[in-house]
C-alpha cells in the first residue's frame, strides 16, 4: 500500500466514523469532519499532509 492509498483510507475512515458519531451521538462531531476537510484542502495548496509524514515514518511508500 502507498502513502497516498493509506492516506485515502484513513481519510475515509475518519470521515465515516465523524459522521456515525454525529447521527447518533451529538452533532459536535461534524466539526472533526470540517477539521478534515480543511486539512485536505490545505495540503492541496500546500502539497504537505501531517498524515503522510506519519504514514512515511510507519513504513510505507
């Protein structure tokens, strides 16, 4: 798996998980899903991710 695979994966998931906690707990969590958003939008102009740092130091490609 590459960086920008792992990357998709944990931004997905994270997303996903923001939103079940949301609908069924409080909607507080939907602030973690714009957290998310911006963060990918950042490193869109940026071109640098703390994720993929991490993904880097964990192994991956």
């Amino acid at each position: 798996m590459t960086v920008n695979e792992a990357l998709r994966l944990v931004a997905g998931t994270m997303i996903l998980i923001s939103l079940y906690l949301a609908i069924n707990y409080t909607q507080t969590w939907l602030w973690f899903t714009a957290f998310i958003a911006v963060n990918l939008i950042q490193s869109s102009f940026t071109k640098w991710c703390l994720m993929m740092t991490i993904l880097k130091k964990l192994g991956l490609k």
